[in-house]
C-alpha cells in the first residue's frame, strides 16, 4: 500500500476515535464519568457508526484528506470548522427523524469536542514537525545560516517555506532599509538592520548565505545591494522579480546571482503593438543573424509576425540553429535562411531581387578589437565594405528603412575596429541624404555574455581555476543585456525619420575590475586567494574608458527616456564616399599601409602608437 493511502487510512481511524470521545464526553460532563444515564449512554453508542460514516464523508467532501499538513495555516481551520458544523448539523437531523432524545447541551458540547479534536489533529502534524527540526538535530549551531535582505511579503513567505523544507538551513536573521522594522521580528526571526549592517550582521550571525527577498526593487537597488552582500564571504543568493506574483514557490524560485543582476538599471523596453505594426505585411531582412544581436533580433522579429523573415549570414551553424529554434518556436512565420558574405556584391543583389526586404537590420561586422588591429584589411572589407554594398542595394530597390547596429567603440575610435564601424555610421549617413531610403544607426556598448565578451571569457578561467587576467585595473565598459540591445535596434526602426544615430543611456560605466572580482565571489572563491586576478596590460587599440556620443553630435530627447539621438555632423558626402571607395581598393590590395588610409577618411580615428 502507498504511503498516501496509509496516511488516509490513519486519519479516518484518529477521525473515528475522535467522534467516539465526542459522544461520550458531553454526557461525562452533564452527568459525571460513572453516573451517566443509561438512557442517553446507549443511544450515543449505538449512534456511533452513523455519526463515524457522516464524520468521512463529510471530511472527504472538503478534501479534509487531502491536504499537506505539515503546510496548514488558517485556509485548512476554516475547512476543518465549516466540516464540523455540517457534521453536527447531519447529526441532529438525523437523531430528530429517528426520535433520540439527547440534552441540548450534548450537542453543542460535541461540536466544541469534535472542531477541536479534528482541528488539533492536524494541526499536531505541522507542530509536531517544527520541533523536530528544532530539536532533533542539535542546536543549531552546525547548520547552514541563512540572511534575508527584505523583511516584506515575500521574505515571510520564503522564512515559512525554508522552515517546512527538508534542508538542514536555518534562518538567523533579517535585514530592511525600513527604519521603522528595525528591532520587530518576523516569525521568530529578529531584523537586526539595514543594508549598511549587512557586513557586521554576517560577522556577528556567522551567515553562511545571504538571500536577497525584494522581488520589486529595482534593478538599481538590487545591484547596490549586490555589491554590499558581495564584500562578505557569504554566499549569494536572490529571489528574482518574476517571482513578486507570489504565484509559485518562492524557495524553488530562489537562484544563484548572475551577471544580469550587477547591471544595476532598469532594461529598456518598447510598445510591442508598435512594434507589430511596424513589421506586419513587410519582408524584413537581418544581416549576421546568427550572431549574439542578429539571433535576437529575429526572435523579436518573428515574435511580432513579420510577412517574411530573411536570416542572413556566412556561418552556416549559427545560421541553422537559428532557423531550427523559429521554425519550433513559430511555425506559421516564413523563415528563409541564407548563406552569404555582405562582402559579396553579386550575392547581395540577388538576394534584394528575389526578395525585395523592406527593411534591414544589418548587424554583420568583424567586432573583436585585437584580432582587428592584425587583420586591418579584413575590418574595411567586411565592415566598410559590407556597409556600403547594402547600402547601395538598399537605395537601389527601394527599401524603406535601413538599421545599421554600430557601437560605442565608434566615438573617437583608438582600434581599427571601432574606425571602421565609425565610417560604417558615415555610410548611414551619406547614403540618408541621397536616397529615399530612411537609413539610422544604433550606438550601444558591450553586450553582457555575448560571444567573444569578457564574462564568459572571466566565467571560463574562474572554472579552470584562474587566474582572471585585466588588461588594466580602472578600464571600464558600459554593458547591456542581449534583449535590451535589440530592443533599442528595434526601437531605432520604429522612430528613425533618417540619418540619426540612436544612443542608449546605458547609465554609468562598469569598472571591469569590479565585475571580476563580483564574478569571482558569485561563484563562491575568494578574489586573490581562491583565483587571482592578473593585470596583463592594454591591448593594441584598446581604450580605457569607452565613449558613447561625441561632443559635438549633441543629444535630443525621444518619446522613450533612456533613448536618445545625436545629430548627424555636416561632412561631404560626395567626398566622403570617394575616399571610402579608394580606402576600400587599398584593403583589398592588403597593403601594410591601411591604417593610414583609414586614418585619412576617418579623421576622428586616432590609432595608439
């Protein structure tokens, strides 16, 4: 027999026995243990069956059978109470049509009897396990402790969680930026402080993990308290937002703090009905759609029902598992992938002929600075080149509205990387005053776990043991999430009228020494002791702070807070393009002397020496 039968069958023998001491007890107490009537006596006992048959069913209808009581709380009193009324109410009628007589206090005495037996019954079951927990396994002492930032809805229902799990944690204190929380406690527990008494509170508790339980503070809050819980040598926990609804269980819903959490900010978000009614009945084209960006960028795009998705890019194995996850995840959107270099004039224009895109996102680029700086002509080919061949395509047939995803590595660039992707946004522009085609650009910083970025790079040396190698100990970098980076792409379409370049106001930079140390407690080490940090020295082009607007493009407000836009800077086109055209001849030569060039059509690029 199963241990859920066994546990049934043992509440309806207790649930029996107690309907026996109700019967028997109000009459002990209206005439005495040994001076019962016999009158009244007899019929309560040859009563019991019936009233032992009513007590099961009425507790099966109520489910009473059924619940876990080791969670009980005030729902399963109320069951238990409204089930021993409708007992009481089916035992006088019945023992009426039947004609027992029996005084009018038995029956109120055994429905006090009965409500409370049958409560405490259960009830027993949550207390008796409680002090187990507490008792049996010592004082405490040798368990694991646990802190609780938050002393609010979520932090109560997480303490009640914890305590019925069978984990050997044990809950020492709790710490609220409310002042006046100070000093209370909450289920036993006491709040010693707040934020600023997180360190001292660990000391003095000898806190083995720290939860944060704030399920609606903002991502700027939770990444100020992030940085406080990581001087400590606990360990880091948190209760993230998608848990405020209360709606699962929050300790299963508790997870180890990862990078998106450091970011500190909250994302940027667009109006999908915009969105959807941007794209709806257009052919939409996305360049390096296999990438980091590109692959979002057609998950997003697919989500809002476009007439036709066009996936291109020269990887082919990003490329078809792309094509594998939309034709899962949207079966009824028509996907085309296919294989090509933007490089490749001819293979651009066949593609614009067959499928007349009426918008494009281009975000295929060589982006990584170092193996630029010693691949130069490469950058110009694929990036400059790349550009203007779409570019020219894109005014030819028409297209209605070109996205160029750029980066913050553009503004007064110091590598070939971001010179390149400089002259990419003076493509953009050039080609805005020529055509009827509205082309923009999308400036945005690193994108945090992205293909080739620092934190799986610092991710994989803490696994491997160390040490984490810095270029340089105050380099810093602004950082976005994957989905907030397309969201401003997408966000560039639905508002370019041409020639803008899109800036996102990323907040303040990060101190990549930070991150490295904050990644190296997350992952439970010591920084400098358990993995050591190594500052190897700067790359070849590489800054040490990263720009995201220069000076004098000048900033304008759009309808979304954290968006911005620069203004395009007065250049010859005409000219420009001439210039770009011969840079672009010298890198297919593969001359040695292209940096110079670059440095002649780019005059804001400024190379280290």
């Amino acid at each position: 027999m199963s241990k859920k039968y066994t546990r049934i069958i043992i509440l309806i023998l207790v649930d029996a026995a107690i309907v026996a001491f109700s019967s028997i007890m109000p009459l002990a107490l209206r005439f005495g243990i040994f001076t019962m009537e016999i009158a009244y006596l007899e019929p309560a006992i040859s009563c019991l069956p019936a009233d032992m048959a009513i007590t099961v069913l009425v507790m099966a209808l109520f489910k009473l059978y059924n619940r876990v009581w080791a969670y009980a709380g005030m729902d399963e009193l109320i069951s238990v109470l409204k089930a021993s009324l409708v007992m009481e109410a089916l035992y006088v009628t019945y023992r009426m049509l039947m004609g027992v007589a029996m005084p009018r206090s038995f029956y109120i005495f055994n429905w006090v009897f009965l409500f409370l037996l049958l409560a405490a019954s259960r009830i027993s079951i949550r207390l008796v396990r409680q002090v187990w927990r507490k008792y049996a396994k010592g004082d405490g002492s040798s368990r694991h402790k646990i802190m609780i930032v938050g002393a609010g809805s979520a932090a109560s229902l997480l303490i009640r969680e914890l305590r019925n799990s069978s984990n050997s944690a044990k809950i020492v204190c709790l710490v609220d930026d409310n002042p006046a929380k100070r000093g209370k406690y909450i289920h036993g527990i006491p709040i010693v402080g707040d934020r600023q008494d997180i360190a001292f509170a660990v000391k003095k508790y000898d806190v083995d993990e720290i939860i944060i339980a704030i399920p609606s503070a903002p991502p700027k809050v939770a990444g100020e308290i992030i940085t406080i819980c990581n001087e400590t040598p606990a360990k880091l926990k948190i209760l993230p937002s998608i848990s405020a609804s209360l709606t699962s269980s929050l300790s299963q819903s508790v997870r180890e703090v990862n990078y998106e959490d450091l970011l500190g900010r909250d994302a940027v978000v667009i109006n999908n009905r915009e969105m959807e009614d941007f794209v709806q009945d257009k052919v939409v084209m996305v360049t390096g759609g296999g990438g980091t960006i590109g692959s979002e960028l057609c998950r997003q795009i697919a989500a809002n029902r476009p007439k036709k998705l066009i996936v291109l890019d020269i990887y082919e194995n990003g490329a078809y598992e792309l094509q594998m996850e939309l034709l899962r995840n949207h079966p009824d959107i028509d996907v085309k992938v296919l294989i090509g270099s933007v490089r490749d004039y001819g293979r651009m224009e066949t593609i614009f002929q067959n499928e007349k895109p009426d918008v494009i996102y281009h975000a295929a680029a060589h982006k990584h600075v170092p193996l630029m700086e010693h691949s130069p002509n490469e950058a110009v080919k694929n990036n400059c080149k790349g550009t203007l061949n779409l570019a020219k395509l894109a005014d030819k047939y028409h297209v209605k509205r070109f996205v160029l995803i750029s980066t913050d590595k553009a503004v007064r660039p110091t590598n070939v990387m971001g010179a390149t992707k400089r002259l990419c946004e003076m493509i953009v522009q050039a080609y805005n005053t020529m055509s009827e085609t509205e082309f923009v650009a999308v400036r945005f910083g690193n994108v945090l776990g992205s293909n080739g970025s620092v934190i799986p790079l610092f991710l994989k040396q803490i696994e491997s043991g160390g040490p984490v190698t810095l270029t340089h100990r105050e380099i810093t970098r602004f950082f976005m999430t994957v989905s907030e980076a397309v969201s401003l792409v997408l966000q560039a379409g639905l508002l370019a009228k041409g020639g803008e370049i899109f800036v996102l106001d990323m907040g303040q930079p990060v101190k990549i020494y930070d991150l490295a140390v904050n990644l190296i407690r997350l992952k439970g080490y010591v920084p400098d002791e358990d993995i050591k940090i190594e500052i190897v020295g700067l790359r070849p082009g590489e800054k040490l702070y990263e720009e995201l607007l220069m000076a004098e493009e000048g900033l304008e407000s759009t309808p979304n807070d954290l968006i911005y836009i620069g203004k395009p800077i007065d250049m010859d086109h005409k000219g420009f393009l001439r210039q770009l055209e011969h840079l672009i001849t010298v890198a297919e030569t593969n001359g040695k002397k292209i940096k110079k060039e670059i440095g002649k059509v780019c005059d804001t690029y400024q190379p280290q020496i």
